[in-house]
C-alpha cells in the first residue's frame, strides 16, 4: 500500500496546481484522478501488464508541461457540445483516468455529414523538457456518410512521459482512415489509447506505426456496429534496450462485422516486443469474419517477443482465425542475395526491408510513406553497418 500511496501522492501533489476548470470539466477531472488513485498504476502481476513492467514511470517524478500541437488542427477548449463524447469511450485503466485527470485542451476534429475531406488532417503532438508528463487528448467525430484520413503524430527530445488518449466516433457508412506514428526520443516513455466507436457499415482503417521511445505501449480498440469493417494494421521495429507492446481489443457486437488485423514487428538487439490480440465476438454477433495475422522478424539472438491471441466467441455462425509466426531471415535468401554481389549487411537491410514493406505499402498518404521509408532505410542501415 506504501509503494501505491507513494506513487499517488506526487501526481496529487501535481493535481492541484492544475487551475480549476468549469465545473463540468472539474468534476470530470476529479472523478478521474479518484479512479486512477484506487487502481495505481500497473504492475506484472496484472494479466494485461504481464511482459510490461512500467515501474520506471510510477517511480519518476514528472512535471506537467503544456502540450503543443503543431499540425493542423488547433487544440481546443472544451466547449459544452464535447460533453457528449468526450470521456465516454476509451476504457477505464489507470493511466486513461490520470490523463483525464489532466485534461485541459483537446484536438478536436469534426466532420459534418456527408464531406469527403481529400487532405488528410494531421495532429502533430511535439515534447521537449526533461522529465515532463504530458497528457495530449484527441476526440474525432466523423459523422455519417463522411470520409476523412487523420494523421496523427508523436515527437519529442529529452526524457519525458506522453499519456495519450484518442476517442473516434465513425457515424453510419462512414469511412475514416486513422495513422498514428510514434517517433518518440529515444529515452521517453509513451503509452497510448486508441478507441474507435464505429457505426453500421463504417469503414475504419488503423495504422500503428511505432519506431521511438524506450518503453512504448499502444491499446488499440475498436467496437463495431453491424456491416462495419474494421482494419488494423501495425508496424514495430525496436532495437538496442526498446520495449514496445501492442494490445488491440476488437468488439464484434453484431451481426455481419469484418475484421482484419496484420502487425508486423522487427527485432533486433536486445529489444523486447509484446503483441496482445484480442478479438471479442458477442452472441448476437452472427455472420463475423475476423482474421488476425501477428508475423514478427528477430533479428538477433538476445531480442524478445511475446505473442498471444486471445479470441472469446459466443455465436455460432462465424469465421475467426488467427496466426503469429516468429522468424528470422531467410537464409536461403541471404545466400542467394550474396551470390549476386550483394554484400552480407545489405543483403540483411534488403530482406528486412521486405518484410516491413506490406504494411508501408498500405499507407495511402504519400509523404507520410516516403518518410517512412527513409526513416526504415536509415534505421536498418545503421544496424547492418554495426
């Protein structure tokens, strides 16, 4: 109980110095920060925490830092109109209550009816401070028969602490294509929750892509409504010390629901990686079509993954597979590579490469794939040349 008061009692401290908000917002603060004290932050004893231990984080003591939000969409203050959705999706864990707790300004992103925005909407969170926590809040709410593409992305120097929380709400028949790329300092720690509410027949796309911090964990949800589509796509490369886990959680609430899900991970040093799928599929929810694919490449012999499905079906009428595969380069490959001149470290850049390129060749906004690329090639050339 000690180490749990302990741990609270700073972040209390840093609690009141926030400048009281309206009295809705208040409120909602308050009954967030008197959740996230009764659950303290996680431990490995908890199933959901069990390979991702942040000790780290409940031991530092953080100073809160404005956020900034360099994209284009300005933050936002919390008009009356938010009360509807904000809060209301993303899971209740620990550290969704202490970013709540935080909550001051919101990337909120609105699509009237029927628009098709062309250009995709970008929300740009930066960090920088020695050990700051930051608490960015993004709401985006498409409405029917909409389409829109968002981007978001996370960057920052120093050591510091992000907690993220982003709530989509996608009306009926409404198509959203939802990226987020962490490229986090090396020496941070980021942990996110992504929760997609989606209507009949939406069509909602994501992509993780996750490339920086030291400790990473990104819980990705999505509920469907009947027709829907969901897709999510991942990427992971860690290498050196990095910890990056992936939970998503996917909610077959009705009939007719497809999903797919692919996330690939890259893994090298002594870096450890964690993939967690679950796939829910509720008893009314006749007629899903899920499949999950979770293909990791270790590239040395001290790197770790975890992987685990964990599918709960209570109807009787629907098609749910899944497989993870853990492998390491061909070395077929390599040789035949090697036989046409091609030295050892390239050829290893060139079969890793190939292996990320299905995920980045999904990326349909074409600035955010170039630098994805240049951002793969440097990273695997800089480990081919060690």
């Amino acid at each position: 109980m000690t180490a749990l008061a302990e741990q609270t009692g700073h972040w209390l401290e840093e609690f009141t110095k926030q400048k009281p908000a309206d009295p809705w917002l208040q409120k909602l603060r308050e009954h967030a920060f008197l959740r996230f004290t009764e659950l303290g932050f996680p431990t490995t004893h908890d199933e959901d925490w069990r390979f991702t231990n942040v000790a780290a984080i409940a031991r530092s003591r953080f100073a809160a830092r404005p956020v900034t939000i360099p994209g284009t969409v300005p933050a936002s203050t919390l008009r009356d109109a938010d009360r509807d959705h904000l809060g209301k999706y993303a899971p209740e864990n620990a550290f969704v209550a202490l970013n709540t707790a935080f909550l001051d300004n919101v990337a909120l992103v609105r699509i009237a009816r029927g628009a098709v925005v062309e250009k995709p909407i970008r929300i740009e969170y930066s960090a920088s401070g020695q050990s700051a926590h930051l608490h960015p809040r993004t709401l985006i709410l498409v409405e029917p028969d909409a389409h829109c593409t968002i981007v978001e992305t996370y960057r920052g120097t120093g050591k510091y602490f992000t907690n993220a929380v982003t709530e989509i709400v996608a009306g009926d028949a409404a198509v959203v294509d939802h990226y987020k790329i962490q490229q986090e300092s090396p020496e941070a720690f980021h942990i996110s929750t992504t929760q997609a509410h989606l209507g009949r027949s939406a069509n909602f796309t994501s992509h993780s892509i996750s490339l920086g911090a030291a400790l990473a964990r990104n819980d990705i949800g999505a509920t469907l409504s009947e027709g829907t589509e969901a897709t999510l796509n991942g990427l992971y490369v860690v290498n050196g010390t990095q910890h990056i886990d992936n939970h998503t959680s996917i909610d077959h609430a009705k009939p007719h629901g497809t999903s797919h899900e692919l996330y690939k991970g890259i893994l090298d040093g002594k870096a450890s990686a964690v993939f967690n799928g679950r796939i829910l599929v509720r008893k009314d929810a006749q007629k899903t079509d899920s499949k999950q694919t979770n293909k990791n490449l270790v590239l040395s012999d001290d790197a770790v993954i975890d992987t685990k499905p964990e599918l709960q079906i209570f109807a009787d009428d629907v098609r749910c597979t899944h497989g993870a595969t853990i492998g390491q380069l061909d070395a077929e490959s390599m040789f035949y590579l090697q036989s046409r001149g091609i030295g050892r470290d390239q050829a290893r850049n060139l079969l890793t490469y190939a292996f990320a390129q299905d995920i980045v060749d999904r990326i349909k906004v074409q600035d955010l794939r170039d630098s994805l690329e240049r951002v793969l090639f440097e990273k695997f050339h800089e480990h081919g040349s060690h």
